[in-house]
C-alpha cells in the first residue's frame, strides 16, 4: 500500500531546535525526602561566567570541569554527598546544594544545629562570586504532617518569630501533599530557614517541583525588591523636578522671562527627567516582572491555612504589595513628569514659532512697502532719464542744426531742435520700454 504522505519534513528552521528546548533547559531537580538544601542566590554584577566556573572547579572531582558545560546557563552536577545545581540568570546566579538526610531523622534533630551535621562544604559556599540577595535553607522531611505537636517541634529549629506557613496543594485524596512553615527571617548565619513537612509518599520529582516554587518565590520577592530603594530615593528628586516644572510653567504664562531663558530651563529640566528615565526604567520594568512571578509562584502553591497561622500569600499580598504599588507609582509618576515636560517643551515651542511667523510677517510687511518705494522712485528715476535723454539729444539736433546753417541751409537751429523733441521722447519711452520688456523675458 502507498503511504498517503512522505512524513520527511520540510528545512528546519534555525532556531527550531534551540526554542524547543528551551522549555527543558532549566528543569526541577528530583528530591528524595528527607533532605536539606543551602540555597544561595548572588548578583552577579561584574562576574563573568568564567569566574564562576573557576569557582566550580573547587568542589571535588570537579576540577576538569570545562566553560562549554555553562554555556547553556544551567549545570547540575552529581557529587557525593550532594547534588549542585548552578543557574545564570540575567542579573543574578542560583546555587541549589542538595543533601539527602538520614530515613531515620527524627523531630529532635531539626535544630540549630542541624546545618553543622551536614556534609556540604560551606566554606565553598562563603567564596561565590558576587553579592548574595538570597539565601535560604530548607529542610524538607517526609513525615510530621499529622504530629499534634509538629509546630512545637517546627520551632525548634524555625525560632521563637512568628510563624508563617500553609498547606500546600492537593493530592488525589483531596489533602494537602505538603505543609510550609517559616518565619522568613535571616538568622545568625544569614540564611532564611524554610521547612516542609510532605507527605509520606511524596515523589523526587513532586519534592523537587514544591522546593524549587519556594526558592523561585523567595528568590524574585528579593529582586523585585531591588527597586524599592531606588523608587524612595527616586521620589525627593522627581518632588523638586515637579516643583521646577510648575515655576516654569507659571513663568510661561505669565511672560515673566523670555523664551529663550525659558527654553533653556525647560531643556535642562527634560535632560534631568530623561536621564532617571534611562538610569531607572530598566529597574522598574524588571520589578514588575519578578513582581508577576511571585504571583505566579504564589497561584501554583495552591494554599490553604493553618490554624492561626498567616499564609505566604496573606503574608505577600500585605508586605509585597505596598512596595511595588510605591514602584509603580514612582515609575508612573516618572514617566507622566516626562509627558508634562514634553507638553510645557511643545507650548513654549508654539509661542515661540508663532512670535517667528509675526516677526517674518512684519519683515514681508516692511520688504513690500520697501520694494512699492523702490518701485515708485525707479519709475521717478526713468521718467527723469527720459527727459535726461531727450534733453541730450535735443542738444545734439541744435549743435546739428547750427551746423546745417552754417553749410549755407536757410534752417533754424532751434526751431529744427524744439521739433526734434517729440520725436526724441517717443523713441526714449520706446526704448526704454523694450529694455525692460526683454529684462522681464
């Protein structure tokens, strides 16, 4: 039988391949419960990713590690005892150290001293490159769910803060797979401590989805935060840009200054304005969009309470919120502050043209009366070359009169030159008149 169709496909697209995976590049590591991750997130501002492949080098049996490995911005690596997950991000690099714990750990070993138990070598972890905004461990067990005095114990190791926390999403028997509780504080050593509390029967890879949505949260709330600082400082300079505005604006209406001191002003108020606008629009934009997936990360938790306990999302909505409504604002506020600027630019712009197009009304004025004068005085200066003219010319009749007289003629000179005058102002007028005639051809 002959197929209905060749299934070979038409020229790949260059890019197929690489926007394909793209959706696989970054997958969620797989967990088995118990465990314990040190999460670290770093700016790296200035830190190339060779310097951080230096730094991979350092942990052992890594030292061959090569830079085509890091190319594509994500590397998990299999050590004993842990596993290492590195991942490059525009403006920051995570470092997800993963350890599996003992089966047999018990309530009383979630302490404060948990993290001096455990094998993964934190003097690597003190020498990352770059600037850290998140660190985190989370502790992660596979039992305590029902215990009646799991929050006693959690506290333990947690602290004496208050506590926030839910439950977390649903399994196919309608219960929560897992519970959540942290302070989301920084403790001694600079980390924040995070436990969850899953189900028993819980996958590596469901473990591995539920760490890697906290540490993203976390993660994102802290650069969305970055701009924060920036929107407050933003705020007393955007106040005095608004101050200068108005003074200018009221100067314009009332013709105080000229336009030119106006413009002036006026220019170096929109210079300041569109430099904040290049120094901090990136910022912004970025805020809103580690902002949106805080949101998103917060929605895929699927959250419920615990008894007297505020959930992450309350906990969000009520900090997080008020900070990025004052990023919005001030990037709103700085953005309408550049309209208004290009507005006062546009009127004084339009006084200016219109006071131009008087100006050059008033100078055509004075050229067409200029050139009506200059028009009149030519006819006046033609009209005395004529009589210039015949003046010579009759002059010459009577010099040729005499002349004709003198040869014995019976002719009056002056008679042969007083008739010689119409005649001769007739071809002067004539004259003339073809000049200008082939003047104007």
């Amino acid at each position: 039988m002959t197929p209905l169709f060749n299934l070979k496909l038409p020229a790949e697209d260059s890019l197929r391949t690489a926007l394909h995976n793209e959706i696989h590049t970054r997958p969620s590591a797989s967990i088995e419960l118990p465990a314990v991750i040190f999460y670290v997130a770093v700016l790296n501002v200035n830190v190339t990713v060779q310097d951080e492949l230096d730094h991979l080098r350092k942990l052992p049996g890594q030292s061959d590690l090569a830079l085509a490995q890091l190319k594509a911005n994500f590397l998990q690596i299999q050590s004993d005892p842990f596993t290492l997950i590195w991942e490059r991000h525009t403006e920051f690099t995570r470092y997800t150290l993963i350890q599996t714990l003992p089966r047999s750990l018990a309530w009383d070993q979630v302490c404060p001293d948990l993290t001096q138990t455990v094998a993964t070598g934190t003097p690597w972890i003190e020498f990352i490159p770059g600037r850290t905004i998140t660190a985190i461990q989370l502790v992660m067990l596979n039992h305590g769910m029902d215990d009646p005095d799991a929050l006693s114990h959690a506290r333990q190791w947690l602290g004496e803060n208050t506590l926030i926390g839910a439950k977390m999403g649903r399994t196919t028997h309608g219960h929560s797979h897992s519970h959540l509780l942290s302070t989301l504080r920084i403790d001694a050593s600079g980390f924040e401590r995070i436990l969850v509390l899953a189900s028993p029967d819980t996958s590596p890879s469901r473990a591995g989805r539920i760490a890697q949505r906290i540490l993203e949260l976390e993660t994102y709330r802290m650069m969305a935060l970055l701009s924060l600082p920036v929107a407050k400082s933003l705020g007393n300079k955007l106040t005095q840009t608004e101050v200068q505005l108005v003074n200018i604006t009221n100067r314009l209406e009332k013709k105080i200054d000229t336009d030119e001191v106006l413009l002036n002003d006026l220019a170096s108020l929109a210079v300041q304005v569109e430099s904040a606008t290049a120094e901090h629009s990136y910022r912004f934009s970025a805020a809103r969009a580690y902002n949106a997936i805080v949101l998103e990360r917060i929605s895929e938790m699927r959250e419920s309470p615990l008894s007297g306990i505020q959930t992450v999302g309350e906990f969000m909505q009520r900090r997080l919120a008020p900070a990025m409504a004052t990023v919005n604002a001030t990037s709103e506020r700085l953005a309408n502050l550049a309209e208004r600027v290009a507005r006062a630019s546009a009127l004084l712009r339009t006084r200016v043209e219109i006071a131009a197009e008087q100006h050059n009304q008033q100078l055509l004025e004075k050229l067409t009366r200029g050139q009506a004068l200059q028009l009149r005085l030519q006819s006046t200066v033609e009209g005395l070359s004529i009589a210039a003219i015949t003046y010579y010319v009759v002059s010459l009749a009577l010099y040729v009169g005499k002349a004709i007289k003198a040869l014995g003629v019976n002719l009056n000179p002056e008679v042969f030159a007083g008739l010689m005058i119409p005649f001769v102002l007739f071809f002067a007028r004539k004259t003339i008149q073809k000049i200008h005639q082939q003047i104007h051809n």
